[in-house]
C-alpha cells in the first residue's frame, strides 16, 4: 500500500472511531471518555463465578486495585462472588497482564486496552497503573437489566492527553482530616486523576508536623495538622491509586501561621503575628533578607522533602504585596544595595535561592504564577491561576510560561470553588487555540481543580469538589474534542452517584444539614427549596472575607446547596421548549415545577420555627405566591395586569440573596412571565 | 437537729429530685440521665458573645472538649461566635473549674456540677474528666424558641453508677478504619462512656501491625490492619475524650489468623490454617503444650501492651471447644501428665500462664467467661457474656464471679449485633435483685455494649451501633431507678438527631443504601418499606454462617432497614388503642398507615427493575394488597368473608422473611385483621 492509501484507511478508523464514541457516549456513561471505544455483540455477565488473575501476580498496586474492585462490583451489583480475591491458580474470567511496575513521575505510561468479549475479558496495559486505569473503566462500564448484571462488549484502547490532571485541597483554611483526604483520593482515581495538590500552609494555619520546628504545629495549627506518619499514611495511599502529591508550603506570603510560631522571621518587627481567623490577602510576609529565612526554609524543606518523594515541590509563592517589606526600611536599603527596584524583584530574588535550595533536595520548585519573572530560571514550574478576576486574561500565563520555556500547569478556569456550574469549567480547553510549538506543548503539563477551604469543612468539601471535578477529569484526560456539555451532563449524573460508593458523602450530606436546619423536622420543603437555590458564586457569600471566620458555622441552608441546582436545568430547559412552542408537551413540566413550588410554602409554614429556617420565610413565602400565580396565568392561558404586578414584585424580591444563596431559576421565570404577559395578559 | 429530723429532710431532698427528674425528663432531653437535676426559672441566651473560660488553663482534654463545644454549639444554633477558643484574659460566660487532672483508669472521678443561671454557667469537677461530661451535658441542654437557642436554667449534680461502662467494636470480622473508630469514640463520649474495647483478631483477621512478628498483619490481614502509629493515634483520641481502651487478642481459639501466619504454633499438624471467610466457631487453635507458644505470646504481648497503656488487657479465651487438642495425640498425652482431666482444665493450664506473662508485663488480665474456673486467679477479670443463647442463665456469670472475688464486667444482654429492640438491652440490670455485700457490689465494674462484625462493614455499623447504645449507655450511667422505656425513647430520639453533628452515619446512610439498590432512582418506596422492617435477628440472618462471607455485598435492602424501625412503634401503638376504643382518634392514624402501604406498591412498580429490588416484590405487593382491604374493612366499617380470607392469606406470606428482613407490623396487622373480624365482618 502506499501511504496515502494508508493515511486514508487511518483517517477512516479514527473517524469510526470517533463516530463510535458520539453513540457509544449515550449509552456507556463512561468518563473520562476514553481515546477509542468500538461496541461489541458479546456480554460478559457478572455473576459468582467472576474471577480476576494479574500477571505479574503480587504487585500491590493492581492486587488493591483488583480487591477494592471486586468488593465494589459485588456491592453494587448484590453479586454474591464465590472469590473475593484476584486468583492465583488459573487464569480469571477477567484477567489482567502489563509489562513493568511503575514509580511515579510526570513520565508514566497510563495507557491501557480493555476487551469485554462474552465470558472472558482482558485489560492489557505497558504499566500496573495503566492495569489499573482499565480497571476504572471497567467498572464504569456495569450495565444491569431485570435480572443480572453485565458488562457490554467493547474493545477499548485509552491513554490520556496530559500528563499532570490534579486536584488541590487547602488544608489550612479548614483542616481536612486523613479521611477526607483518603476519600477524596478514591474518587479521583475512579476518574483517573492522579496529581494531589495538598496546600499544606497558609495564614489560618501550619498543618503538618515538624520535628525541626515544632512551635509550627504546636502553636500554627490550633492543634489540628497531620502528624509525619499520616503524610506518609497518605502519600503511601495515593501512590496506590497512580496518584502523585505535591505539597504547597506558601511562601514568603500567606506567612501568618508560620510567623505565628516564629516572628523572627517576620518583616515587620514588633507586629503580633497570630493564626489568622478570616479570609483575604494579608500583610504578615517571610523576610527575604536576613539569613535566618534561608536557614529556617532549607531546613524545614530538608525535613519536608523526604516525606514528599515526588519530583515536584509546590511553594505557592502568589499574592504577595509587599505591605510590610515598604514598611521596614532595612528591607528597602537591602533592596537598594542589591539593585531590585520593586517588590516582585526582590521576591524574585526570594526566589531564586529557594530554587536552589530544592534544587539540591532533589525538587523541582513549582510555584504559582507571580513568580515566573525575567529572572527565574525556566527550571521551575509555573502553576498559571490568575485570570479575569485579577484583571488578567484569562490562562493567559499558562501560554506564556510554556513559550518562555517553563514546564506549566493550569488552574485558572478551575476553580471549583467559586461556585459556578460545571459546564463553566468544562469548556476551559488548557492549551485553546494557542499556536505552539511541539516543545512548546510538551511543556503544558496538564491542570488542575483548585479547592480552597475559606468556606468548607469535612461535611461540605465533597459537595463541593463532586460531581464537577469529575468533568474536569475529562478535560485533563480525553481528547480536546469530546465537549459535547449536554452528553457530559448525562455521564456526569452517573459518575455522581457511584462516587458514593468511594464514600463520598456530597449527596448524603444535604439532608444531615437540612435535619440540622430544621431541628430534625420534615425536611422535604428545604429539600424541595434547595434544589433551586445555589450558594452565592464568585466569593459574593463572604462579602471580602468579613462575614465568616474560620470557625462560623457552616451547617446553614447555604450549605446544603450545591452548584447546578438539580431542578434548575430541568425547570429552565422546559420554559426554554414551553416559550418556544407552546402547545408541547413541556407545559405539563413547567405546570408541575410550579405547583410544587405554589403548595411548599405550606409545609414550610408547618415547620416549628427557629433562627436558622426563620430568614427562608420571604424567599419560601415569594416563591410560593408568585409560583401560584404563574401557574394559573399558564393553566388557564390568562393573566390580569394586577396579577402581573404581583408576578413581579415576587421576583424582584426574589432575585435578592437569601442566606448566601440565590435563587436560580430567576431567569426562566422572568422568560415565563414575559411570555404571559405577552400572550395571555388581559386588557 | 436529732437525727431523725435530718433523715427526713434528706428523704424530702431526695425525694424532690426524684420527682423533678420525672417531670424534667419530659422536656430536656439528657441521656444518660443524670443523678439530679433541678430546674430554675433562669435562661442563659446563646449568642455572638458566649465564651468559654477555663480553670486551670492550658490542659489539653478540657480545652479540646471546649473547642469542640463551641464548634458543635455554633453548628447546631448556627450562632457567629466572635470567640472561637477558651478565652484566657477573662472569665467566661461559661466558666469550668476542676481541681485534678487525671491518668485514666477505674478510679476517675466523673462527677460535676453543671449550674446554668441568666448569663452565667458554671461547670465544677473535681477531676478534668468530670468538666468534660459536664459539657456534654450543658450541649444536651440546648433548645431554642422561634427567636434564639438557650440554655434552660438547671442546677445538675451528677455522678456514674458504673465505672465500666463499655463499647466493644469487632475489628476482626470486618475491619472497621481509625475514623470509624474516631467518630465512634465521639459518639460514646456524647453519651458519657469511657471504655472502648477493641477486640482486634479473631479467624477472620489479625488487625495490628507487629514488629515482633511481621507475618501475623502481612500474612494474615488482606492488608487491612491498624499501624501502630494509628493505633497510638486511636488511643491518645479517646484519652483525650476520658476514654480508656482495652485491646482483646483472642486466644487460644478464634486463632485461624494466627495460625495462618505462624502455624508452627497451632494444636493441629500439617492443618491448612487460611484466613476464615466466614462466620462462625472454627477450630484452629493454639497450641498449650509447646514453650513456643508463651514465647511468642510473651514476646507479642510485651511489643503490644505498651500500645495500650491501660491497666487491663482482654485475652478474649471464649468459644474453644479443643476439637483440634482432642485429635493431637501428644496434646492427650500432655493432659495425662499434667492431670489435666478436660479441655477446661487444660485452657486453664494456659489461661494462668498468661496471667503471669500479663501480670509480669504490669496488666490485669481479662476474659470472657469460659475462663472462670476453679483455679483461675481472682487478680483475673470476668467479662460475662454468655446467656440464654448458650443455655446458661442471664448474667449469671457476673454475679458468680463477683461472689466468687473477681473483678467482673457484664454484656449478656448487651450485644447489639443480635438486632434486638432498644428496650431488651435498656432493661437488663448488671446487678438485678441479686444480693451482694458492699465488697461483692464493688467487683461488679459495669458493663459493654458489643458490637460483633460479622454483617457489618464501615457503610452500616453506626446504624447497628446507635442510637441503642446511648440506651445502654444510660443504663450503666444512671441509677437503676431510671427505667421508663417510653420516656427513654423520646429522649432517644432526641439524642439520635444529634449524633449526626458527630459524624454517625446512621442516618444518612440508609439512603446511600437505597439509592445503590434502586440504581439511583426515587427512594421513596423503599423507604416507605425499610420504615417498618427490620433485619432478621438473633444471627438468623446468617443461617449459621454459611450464606455471608466477609467479602459479600452488605449494600442491600436489609442494610438500609435498622432495629426500632421508625414507623413499627406508631403504628403498633395505633392499633393498639384503636382496637381498645374505636372512636378515638387513632382510627385516622391506622388509616393514614393503611393508605401510605396501599399506595405504596405503585411507585415500587414505577421502578425500573434490577436484582437487588426484585425480590422485594412480594413483600410489596402483598403489603399493598393487605393494606388496602384493611384500609376498606377498617373505613367502611365492613368485612367481606372473601376480603377475610385475603388478607389472611397475605398476612401468612408478610409473617415470612424476605431478603433478610422481617415485616415488624405483622402483630398489629393480624391484631386489626382479627378486630375487623370480630366486629366488621359481614354474614
């Protein structure tokens, strides 16, 4: 054949394939969605006889993974299986073989293929992690009618497109215990993320034991951090599921905690440092100019680095502002004899000893985007955040870094905790439309979702984090094409309940806050509210970080609310098709959502009152009223102008915050207002 | 005054507390209910300006127990407390004093005095243990109006019955991770126990980490066991909750693991020793006769004992039944020399050279009851647990070993894995009317509630744990005297409610069940059902041991459902005074059941089928169906002799087992059936 007959025949597999895929996806709620999935005719049905064997056998990584596995499978499914352990004497019904064991490193193989036929199925892999990826997808794969379970025939062959797909979880605004953690870590392996970004420091905290310094944890931590063993507990855990952790240790800002164990190392002299209990940007920074800074950080990090045996040393190095190095004029003469004009420079220079000092720890130095500078050697690693909100385009340094020669990961566009719905982050491609060279893109790591604590703690992380980071998963993983946002959601929804079987607790945890809400009463009418009413977006809730200290509650209404609302998209895509078409059959929809909203306020008024349901009342009381309302103008295709005023004071009011959450289907029924008033309005 | 007069003024003083007891237990919800309780008319408002001083400062037990009731008070009132920390500078508007810190151990003194006046509360102890219970007393007290929370007015002196009152958890059966340990140990301290017995090997699993001899937690764990890092983490939590913790090393029977590493050491050559997988009693057992034995337990117990720096040490000693002793002929041999005439005597034999390596290693040796026999050292502890079930008296073990001079801690009646009713373990009194002198009376140490792992993983043991516990809780706690069940119960559920701050999953994760058996869909069936059944009792579930292995699915229907089924109560109450007088209002409550189970069957058909809810079918359709023409029989005052014979028939297929459950309404079912009978039935 010559090569173009080949390029042809190529081009027709990867078009089957891809078409495949755009069919497949609507039956296989598998995600990430995988590189190549071709159908088969054949079933492999899930009963007690399933058996797993690996080859190489005893490796713990594929032995844990295949057990976990195992004991997955038969929970949900209610098989009673006869083995609960891979075999060791035969083959197995699904048996499992790769090449070599793997240390884990930016330069893993990942990839795998997984071949479902009737009876016997076979994940091959190059590594036990890639083993162990299929494994994943393979449990994704369990499909069940009336009376069994099975897994479809498929031929799939996957690998990921970056190399770097992470997670970051501040530990220091709200310490998250080894279990959160270790449950965190779980659902980031069933969707194959394998980068935990721990941000183990910041000004509300020290969170790891120190034997150099202990004043860190003894007096930075309110005596919540994780000892030695539990670092290693936990990195051992990872290392299990492919995942990689880089810790953060923030510096020479975001230093309260550290200065609250040693001022010493303070910039501003007689100031009183102390653990810092709000949220913000503030002013106590490490001073870069004395000895004592390089001595403290190059002995913490030699304690440090041993318990951290990635590559890879986070050390954060963002939203410095120098407040205190202007106000000590040693710093300002140490600047001028040292010719660094500003702040950034100085911090450059910070910097730069840092590198080497990791440098000879072994690490490579990461650090957030403020200190890629002229200066910085292209050795460190850029960890681009800063976008719209800090008046920068958006991913823009991300681009910049890898033309400039630095290895780059991206955050910016993942920042799950700004509260903004899924599709939000979805869409954020790391790499665009960016032209680049193949050097240039091989830099470009991957990304990472960012899960900064100022407003969770152990019972609304998970709430938080899941289901969207599962989205962004498939960003960091499957090919730039697959972005189809309605296909993702159907996927997601699954993904979202099985993540409970990992004990992820970010579906169970609503009704515990709403139990608390109500005093244990009748919960369904919050329930009922909850499902249209998201937390305030983009860090509005905490009004510049005065109204919550680290240890208000976070048991409110406010709590019990997630990001993309269940019946939001429901009840605005059904307005969407009732304002378009009228007489389809989504006026049935649009009339049921209103008139569980007319009749809730009912149950609410049922509630024994108390100070935390009392500030729903107006937002129950409004909607109840104006749900009313339009559900009459709708059923009876009528409206009165004094109704229609009534329609619109209900939604001014509710279009205020309540309680740190707004309500979000404003918008749809702001729409069905216009429509009636349009169409069914009498003179 | 003479002494007569005195007496009676002591009689009216305790008789006024009696009383205000009963009324008070009536509005505050305290369990265990404490010694005395007086009321006052004085209200401490909860608000931004609580504090909490403490005195003297700086003590770790007192301050974490402060820190932790500021976070619970705030998360439950949803109050903003400007102080987050014990203040230090002033007194605070709850001020605890204490004179004594304490080292754990059956001498602790766990009194205090608890006074809440208009904006001042006061907690006294004579040791820190004795201010910690205060608090969770004072946190018990928290009620609220429409407008605020607050603190009722009360003057509590309190003091325990018993000074062993215990929670044993099964680590062994299915291993139980440090954080259900960790939220376990909350939840007993809430209730004011303070001894957490872990029995940590059993034939299913060894549990702990051994440097002595690594193949017991390599070999012989399916890698699921305590680090000794974690165990000492466990320990120093619940010291810091006054919580003691007894490990238990079952020998020389329950030894399957053990021999699984080590079966140099068992009593039966060229055995198979495995990891059990199922339940039951199995025979491999130590061997007593060979020196290595007491040098591998001597030198085991010298590595772990430093671990649990409690004075006693459990050696478990139940459950031999000596069949492999009977089949090796050496082992015969060694009983003729030593005159050892039974198996009994042989245990014995080793039992008292346990006691010495366990004295020898500063411990006091405890066991369960098989070890008392004629020879046994009194310096050993009796733990009573066999009963009717063994066929042997009720608690008669403790009292015999209390006459007989030991130290004696009671659970026959107390075990919570047989899914029994609350008020079957809440009635059983450790000393009853037995007569005891003073001395006799002060070996009885108190009692343990145990929690065998057989059917329970991490998803399902705080439902099988709690709420009833809190019961048994108050029994040891409180006099004898307190013993309404009725009143009990509604405290109860009060207590319930509030466990769930604590991180019980009790009640959430009924639903994460239900959602895994319908595939995630709408719940509302199943819960209507899981409300009035119950898991089969008494290890019926098991049939032996033989249908669950430790590697089954407990992910199913009988999982979510719980002893006290929430609906069963109401309903057989209902019924109950409905059948004694027709008239009264209970007739619409019988109905409102009888409709709810009617309907009910229509949403479960709604359901799209798989494995896991098909075989509920029966059960609802035939509840529906019996419902309904119940329902008829009871509103139309009006029995067909065909309806009749229906719903007998269904009744007869409701009184069997299903999927593991029991229906618990069938009694007021056939109860109402034979009312309707008897008055409505037409000729």
């Amino acid at each position: 054949m010559n090569k173009t007959i080949l390029l042809i025949l190529f081009l027709c597999f990867l078009n089957h394939d891809a078409r495949s895929q755009n069919d497949l996806s609507e039956t296989l709620n598998l995600m990430p969605w995988p590189k190549s999935v071709v159908a088969k005719p054949d079933r492999f049905v899930i009963d007690s006889s399933l058996t797993i064997s690996i080859q190489p056998k005893n490796q713990e990584r594929v032995h844990n993974a295949a057990v976990k596995f195992l004991r997955r499978l038969s929970g949900r499914s209610g098989v009673f299986l006869n083995e609960g352990f891979p075999v060791t004497d035969k083959q197995g019904s699904i048996h499992i073989t790769y090449d070599t064991a793997s240390k884990l490193s930016i330069e893993n193989d990942e990839s795998y293929t997984l071949n479902v036929a009737d009876g016997a199925i076979n994940i091959t892999a190059k590594t036990d992690i890639g083993a162990i990826r299929g494994l994943e997808t393979l449990l994704q794969l369990t499909q069940n009618n009336a009376t069994e379970y099975y897994f479809p025939g498929v031929t799939i062959y996957d690998a990921p497109r970056f190399v770097w797909r992470g997670l970051m979880i501040d530990a220091a605004r709200h310490f998250q215990p080894v279990g959160v953690i270790k449950r965190n870590l779980d659902a980031m392996a069933a969707v194959k993320m394998n980068v935990f970004h721990w941000h183990l420091t910041d000004d509300q905290g020290w969170r790891v034991e120190s034997k150099v310094y202990p004043k860190l944890h003894q007096e930075a931590s309110d005596g919540l951090y994780y000892t030695q063993e539990q670092i290693k507990d936990v990195v051992a855990y990872a290392d299990n599921l492919g995942i990689r952790v880089i810790p953060e240790f923030d510096v020479p800002g975001h230093a309260s905690a550290i200065l609250t164990a040693y001022p010493e190392l303070g910039s501003k002299e007689g100031y009183d440092y102390s653990i810092e209990r709000y949220s913000g940007v503030f002013d106590p920074t490490l001073n870069p100019t004395i000895d004592i800074t390089y001595e403290f950080l190059g002995r913490l990090f030699a304690e440090m680095t041993p318990l951290f045996p990635d590559d890879y040393f986070h050390i954060g190095g963002d939203e410095n502002e120098g407040k205190h190095w202007d106000e000590n004029k040693i710093i300002q003469k140490f600047k001028k004899k040292h010719d660094l004009e500003t702040n950034h420079d100085l911090q450059t220079y910070f910097n730069i000893k840092l590198e080497k000092i990791l440098n000879n720890l072994g690490k490579k130095m990461m650090g957030w985007d403020e200190i890629m500078t002229p200066n910085m050697p292209t050795t460190t690693v850029i960890h681009s955040w800063r976008g719209a909100n800090e008046g920068l385009p958006e991913g823009n340094s991300l681009i910049a870094a890898a033309k400039r020669g630095y290895q780059t990961v991206l955050s910016n566009g993942y920042y799950i905790d700004r509260m903004e719905p899924v599709e939000n982050h979805y869409l954020v491609d790391p790499i665009g439309d960016a032209e680049l060279t193949e050097r240039e893109r091989s830099r470009i790591l991957g990304g990472e979702a960012t899960m900064w604590s100022e407003l969770v703690t152990p019972l609304t992380i998970d709430s938080r984090i899941w289901p969207r980071t599962a989205a962004i998963a498939e960003r960091f993983w499957s090919q730039a094409e697959v972005k189809d946002v309605s296909n993702m959601k159907k996927r997601l929804k699954q993904v979202s309940f099985t993540l409970e079987e990992l004990g992820i607790t970010h579906i169970r945890n609503r009704d515990v806050i709403l139990r608390n809400v109500t005093n244990n009463q009748d919960i369904s009418a919050l329930v009922t509210l909850s499902k249209i009413c998201e937390p305030l977006k983009i860090y509005s809730r905490n009004k510049g970080g005065i109204e919550y200290k680290t240890y208000s509650p976070f048991t409110l209404f406010a709590d019990a609310c997630v990001v993309d609302a269940e019946d939001a998209a429901p009840f605005n895509q059904a307005v969407g098709r009732f304002v378009s078409d009228s007489n389809n059959s989504s006026v049935n929809e649009v009339l049921a959502y209103l008139k569980s909203w007319a009749e809730n306020h009912d149950q609410y008024k049922a509630l024994t009152k108390n100070p935390k349901i009392d500030p729903l009342e107006t937002l129950s009381a409004n909607l109840s009223k104006t749900a009313l309302l339009l559900f009459k103008a709708v059923e009876n295709k009528s409206l009165s102008s004094e109704n229609l005023s009534k329609i619109k004071e209900g939604l001014v009011i509710l279009d205020q915050p309540f309680v740190d959450v707004e309500v979000v289907v404003i918008d749809a029924l702001n729409t069905l207002t216009t429509y009636c008033e349009n169409h069914y309005l009498m003179n």
